[in-house]
C-alpha cells in the first residue's frame, strides 16, 4: 500500500502538474525514493468531500499557497520509510464555489526545497494522530494537521478548482485495485481453507454417519464444507474473471486511445469500464468479505483463531468495501450517474455483450439451462433499471435512488453470472478436447453452474423487491428504529 499510495501521487503529478512540479516530483515518486499519499478525507468531510473546509490562500510572492486543514485516515500518511513524503492535498481557495466544484488540488510536501536547493525545511505539516484499527495494521493510517504554524505551502496542481476531477483519475484506478485487493485476500483465505478442508478429519460421511466404527474422513467429504469450498471458489474467480476483464478494457483504452480507426473500439472500452467499476469496487469487497467469513468457517475454532491467516484476512477485508467511496455511494454512483449516462450508453453496451456471452452458451445443450437462468436475470435487471429510470425521470429522486445497495448487488449478480457463463462455455469447449488436466476444467465448468443456480433466483427476489416500489427504509422516521443509549 505505501507503493500504490506513492505511485498514485506520481501518476496526478505527471498527469497534471507543471514541468517544474514533474521534474521536481515524479522520478522521485516513480522511484520510490520518497513517498506519497493522496489526502481527501477530513474529520467532517468522508463522503461529503464537497463540505470539505482545509483551505488555500495565495501567498504574497504569487509562487505559491497556504494550506490550513486537517486531513483523516491518511494511508502512509506519516512513516520514516522515505525521507521525504508528498501529499496531493485537496482544498479550497478563496471565494471558490460551494460543494466539490470549488475544489483544487495541492502539492504539498512534508519537508519543502531551501534556498540551497535541498528538501529539508519542515513545511509544517504536523502528524497528530495515528489510526487504531480493525485491520490494516501494518499500514500507517495518519491524522494530519497542514498550517498550525501558519507556514504551511502547497502549490496549485494544473487549474484551481478541477481538483476533484484530477482525483477522479487516480480514484477510478484505485476502485478497481480495491476490487482487486479485496479479491485477493479472499482467494489467499480460499486456499488456506481448502488445504484444511483436505487435511482436517472429523465425522462420518452421510452414508455412515450414525456408525461410530467407520472411518472418519477428511471434512471436505462433507456437502456442507463443499458448499461453503464452492462458493468461495466461485466467488474468488468469479471477481478474478471480472477484474481481468477491467484490465483488458484498461489496456484497450491505454493501447487504442490515440489511434481514430478504433474510436468506437476506446469508447465502448470506456463505457463498460465506467460501468464496471462500482461492481468491481462494492460488489468485489463485499463478496469477498462474505468469502473469508465462509473460510473461516470452513475451520471451524481454529479459523477464529491466529495460528492461521483467515482470521487476519477478514479484518484486512473490512476496508474495502469502506474506502475509495463507500459501497454506499458506489451504489449511488451507479444507479444514479453510471446508468444514466449518455442516455444509458454504458448499460447498453454491457447488455450487448452479455446478450452475446448468453447466446454462444446457448448453443452448449449442457450449459443452455444456465443461458436461459442468465437471460431471465438480464430481462429482469433491464425491466428493474426501466422502472427505476421512470421514477427518476418523474423528479422522484429518494424513491430512485432508495435501494441502490440491493440494485448494485443484483446487478453486479447478473455481471458475475455473465463472467461464468463465458468461463464455463470455454472450459466446456476444452474438456471436449481431452486435456490434461480434467478435473480443472470440470471445476469451472461446474462452479460456473454452482454459482448461476444459487445466485440468479436471489437475484431474481431482488428484482422482485425493487420492482414492487419498497420503500420501508426511505418512509422510516429516524425515532423508530430506538432510542440512542448514550452508554454504548
Ligand atoms: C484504513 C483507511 C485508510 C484510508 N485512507 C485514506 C486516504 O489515504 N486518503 C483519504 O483521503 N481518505 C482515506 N480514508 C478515508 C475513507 O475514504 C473514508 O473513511 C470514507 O470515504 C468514508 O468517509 P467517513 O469515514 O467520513 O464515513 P461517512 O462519510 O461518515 O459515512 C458513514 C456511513 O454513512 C454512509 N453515507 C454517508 N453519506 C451518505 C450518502 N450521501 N448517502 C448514503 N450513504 C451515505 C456511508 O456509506 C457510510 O456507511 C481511509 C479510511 C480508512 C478506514
């Protein structure tokens, strides 16, 4: 983590900053020869970063501004790993406008350039608390005070107010490397609990069950264990499957972008990948928190434990469905910008290759029941989106955006569906062809069919729940869910 918080740094510096900030900065950063961070968050502006408060005013010199704020939850916000820490800091100028659209972003480095040219004046910028917490905890997650001196300097990065907009590019990145990181973890906390599941004997299987003078087997004889085995497996490669898929539409975007024969090619890219992105964000780190949850329990007190890494990985987890835009607001981002945009040409395009994915499996009779079970699910995420969509469209915007969590989780659903449908049909296709190693091609075909059977008809319910204009939650006075027991 302190590299990708460093690279982030180096990337918004390249992307936008001036030749002298580039020279000053990048290689450093690129090198690792100092460190970065990217300081968003403030004690009263998480979610809200447009109530952010850290300010900038322009020095008397005109070289330069000064920054007063506190900034929380800074990742490698404070460490003695490099001599030098920079910090793209977001705040705002003077007389800017209200909410994110007055947002700039700043360079402001832990020790500033001297007259002799070395990095070695404080630049006032104090550490003031480190974060306690659940997980994470090699991690330097800092409280950090800019300005309590006053003497505090940041230098504007690229056009005063776009710095939410400069973040965005680092932000997207990071989304989908929480996708990726959460989805990790999970699969490290699968193969921890499939080795023990191999090696741990305890009971009978169902067939002997009641005779105590049979042998005992290994717990993954059990259905029960295989099922927690086989949703962590179709869970792990499913986000697997998912993420590569981002990281094609990345490369494809990053390899055509310059070139006008493939426009259409970038802009589809692009339009997939914006909608992806909250899937691989949200549904990724909840998913594969749920994951470590089953691995855990698939080592029944020895998971609760710390002779083995589950119980670590859990607590590691945790963060990713709360950083880089809560899954809250991803879902938010979803339903509410993602899919409407550009009159819906991102759901669109991911309907189009969905309904592609469907029909080539509908041409395997052994997979065709999972094509039509997927197929269902489209028609039906399609008919909820419309729906919604009319709410939207009517000014009903609370009744719009009220059960956007369970939208992004049936949507995502269906996204996953759509990753097993092509694994499945292409291990489908190579199982035909004797290959070597058969079981592991059965293994994803049959995963795919575990994953599809088990989660399309929960899928469906949601459908059906949204569908029928819930509003439980978004009606609910606030009193009604108790009174605060101020001990607690
Ligand atoms: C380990 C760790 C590392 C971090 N690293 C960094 C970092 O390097 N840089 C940085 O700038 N920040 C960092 N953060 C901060 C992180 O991005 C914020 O914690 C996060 O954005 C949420 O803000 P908050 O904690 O203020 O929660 P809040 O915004 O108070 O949210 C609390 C709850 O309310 C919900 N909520 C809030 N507003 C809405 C809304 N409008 N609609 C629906 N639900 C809503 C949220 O989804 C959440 O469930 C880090 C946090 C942690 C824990």
């Amino acid at each position: 983590m302190y590299m990708t918080t460093t690279a982030g740094a180096g990337l918004l510096v390249r992307a936008f900053g001036s030749q002298k900030m580039r020279d000053t900065y990048a290689e450093k950063l690129f090198t690792g020869e100092w460190g970065g961070t990217m300081a968003l968050t403030e004690p009263d502006a998480g979610s809200s970063l447009g109530d952010m408060i850290t300010s900038a005013v322009k020095a008397d010199d005109g070289d330069h501004y000064l920054i007063k704020g506190t900034k929380c939850f800074i990742s490698s916000g404070d460490h003695d790993l490099a001599p030098n820490i920079v910090h793209p800091v977001l705040a705002k100028i003077e007389g800017a406008p209200p909410g994110t659209k007055g947002i700039s972003m700043f360079i402001v480095p832990k020790y500033r350039q001297g007259a002799d040219g070395a990095f070695d004046v404080p630049n006032d910028v104090a550490t003031t608390g480190v974060e306690h917490k659940l997980g994470l905890r090699g991690q330097a997650t800092a409280t950090l005070s800019f300005g309590e001196e006053g003497d505090c300097h940041g230098w504007l990065v690229g056009e005063e107010n776009m710095g939410l907009k400069y973040m965005f590019l680092l932000l997207n990145h990071a989304r989908l490397h929480t996708g990726v990181q959460a989805t990790a973890g999970a699969s490290a906390a699968y193969q921890c609990a499939l080795q023990y599941s191999h090696e741990r004997i305890q009971g009978r299987d169902l067939l002997n069950a009641t005779d105590p003078t049979s042998p005992q087997v290994p717990i993954i004889k059990h259905p029960d264990v295989r099922h927690m085995l086989l949703q962590q497996k179709a869970t792990v490669e499913g986000n697997i499957a998912l993420m590569m898929t981002c990281s094609r539409l990345t490369d494809t975007i990053h390899v055509l972008k310059k070139s006008e024969e493939h426009a259409e090619d970038v802009q589809h890219a692009q339009a997939l990948l914006e909608i992806l992105t909250p899937c691989c964000k949200a549904f990724g780190s909840d998913s594969s928190f749920e994951s470590i949850r089953l691995a855990i329990q698939c080592l029944g007190g020895a998971g609760f434990c710390e002779d083995y890494p589950v119980a670590q990985l859990l607590r590691d987890n945790k963060v990713f469905s709360i950083y880089e835009g809560t899954n809250g607001i991803q879902s938010l981002d979803l339903l509410g910008r993602k899919i409407p945009a550009k009159n819906g040409a991102s759901m669109q395009a991911l309907m189009q290759e969905i309904g592609t994915a469907i029909s080539n499996t509908m041409k395997v009779d052994d997979l065709r029941d999972l094509a039509e079970s997927v197929q269902e699910l489209q028609n039906e995420v399609v008919a909820t989106t419309m729906q919604l969509g009319g709410l939207g469209m009517s000014g009903e915007i609370p009744a719009y955006l009220c059960n956007a969590t369970a939208y992004l989780e049936m949507f995502s659903q269906l996204v996953i569906s759509w990753q097993w449908l092509i694994q499945a049909t292409r291990a489908h296709e190579l199982m035909d062809s004797g290959p070597e190693d058969p079981s592991f091609y059965k293994g994803l075909v049959e995963t795919g069919r575990y994953y599809i059977k088990w989660t399309v008809p929960k899928a469906l319910a949601t459908a059906q729940i949204i569908k029928s204009d819930e509003r439980t939650a978004l009606n609910l006075p606030p009193e009604c869910l108790g009174e605060v027991d101020a001990a607690v």
